[in-house]
C-alpha cells in the first residue's frame, strides 16, 4: 500500500490516498483530539460505477471516522477512474436503454453485477490485509455501503467482518440472495420504502433470508437518495455495540 496524499479535514478526520496494485483507495481516520487508541475499521463500498469520491459516500465516511472510526474504500474495477470493460459499456447502454422503455432489467443486471461481484470480493480482501497492518487501525471490523450484494458476499466469506450495515437499494443478484442465509453477523438493513428502482417485496424478503439472529430493518419514507441523515448516527451507534464493546 502507497499512500498518494494526505488532508487534514476541518471535522478533525484525516483523509488519506492510496493505491494498492492497481487498486485507488482512500482512508479516513480519527485526528489525533480523538486519542491514540487503535480505531477499528469500517469498510464503505459503492457499486453502479460510482467512485470513492461519490459525494454521499465521502459525507457517510467523514461522519463515521469523526465518531472514532478508521474508514476505507477502494474503486471496484469499472467504478470511479479504473477503465471499464467493453462489456460493463454495454451492458450500462442496455440498462439505460431498458429502464427508459419501460422494460424488465432484472436479467441485465445480473449480466453485469454477478461478475463485478466475484472481481471486488477479492480486491476488497487484499485491501483489507493491507489496511490491517496500518498502525493505528485495527479490528474487529464493519462493512457498511450501498453495494449489498459485495457485502454479503464478504460477510460469508471474511471471517474478520464482525458486523454489517447495507442499503437495500442496490440490486442483489440470485447468487447472493441464496448467500443471504449464510449471513451470521449482527445486520442493519435501510430500507427507502418508495425506492423506485427497487421493488419492496424484494427487499423484505431478501431481509427475511438473511441468517442473522441480531437483523434489524430500518425502513424510511422516501425514493432512494432519501435515506435520513439520522441513520449515520444509529448506524454508529451500531458499529459501537458490534465493533467497540466487542473488544471490551
């Protein structure tokens, strides 16, 4: 890992760029006023093509890491600055073309999230060796983001995630709704309850799959860019049952 630059923010976090191989990260962390104890981390994942930098993103990371967290997300191949495939091209020209006529997009998106899926569970692992190593940064360690689908993914198959925060925005392709029973870690699930893009009954029976004894569904009025800024603070709050006291 190389970090590329560093900011100190005015809330106190420190931002920081890296590159791992050819993967773009950034890592935000506590300033020093937060004391010298090791935060535990929280990863922050987007999908859909959106970078790092997404604003909302940025603003959910920046939060979480001025409560006392050390956050971090990387660019997915085809997300952000990294070059998408001829194939990721058309299958986005496709979606949008679908979604504009009216028509059913289900098996396009399982064309092209399936696939994103096996390549960043991977990237997402080596991340987080790496990130592991950083001083001051420790587990057990948080898995919050829009990109449900990779975060069930590695909640099966990472056993260091103690704890995970998804979004039901996102479609979640056949594969990881069958995972979903395997999913065994504490779960909160936010739920936009007139998200247009993804039907409600999906998203409850995707939560009713879900392995977890300890699941909660937090479910807000509102499209899908409505989440409440309140859920930042009850997803800390959260992180610090499963993530803090856990090492108490």
């Amino acid at each position: 890992m190389r970090f590329t630059s560093e900011q100190h923010l005015d809330d106190g976090v420190i931002e920081r760029e890296f590159t791992l191989g050819e993967i773009p990260g950034t890592l935000w962390t506590p300033g020093a006023a937060s004391g010298s104890a090791p935060a535990p981390l929280v990863l922050m994942a987007h999908n859909n093509g959106l970078p790092k930098a997404d604003a909302r993103l940025v603003a959910r990371a920046r939060y979480t890491a001025a409560r006392g967290y050390a956050v971090a997300s990387i660019d997915a191949a085809g997300c952000g600055d990294r070059p998408r495939t001829a194939a990721q091209d058309q299958a986005r020209a496709e979606l949008r073309r679908a979604m504009q006529a009216g028509e059913p997009v289900d098996e396009i998106f399982e064309s092209f999230i399936g696939p994103l899926v096996e390549t960043a569970a991977p990237e997402w692992r080596t991340a987080l060796d790496a990130l592991l190593e950083l001083p001051g940064v420790t587990g057990p360690v948080g898995y919050s983001g829009g990109w449900a689908a990779l975060g069930i993914r590695l909640a099966v198959t990472e056993p260091r995630i103690a704890a995970a925060g998804f979004f039901a925005g996102g479609y979640v392709p056949r594969a990881q709704r069958e995972e979903a029973r395997q999913v065994t870690v504490p779960l909160l699930f936010l739920l936009q309850w007139d998200d247009e893009g993804n039907p409600r009954q999906r998203a409850l029976d995707l939560f009713d799959a879900f392995g977890s004894k300890e699941k909660t569904l937090h479910a807000n009025l509102g499209g899908h860019t409505g989440t409440p800024w309140f859920e930042l603070e009850d997803g800390c709050r959260f992180f610090d049952r499963h993530l803090r006291q856990q090492r108490s």
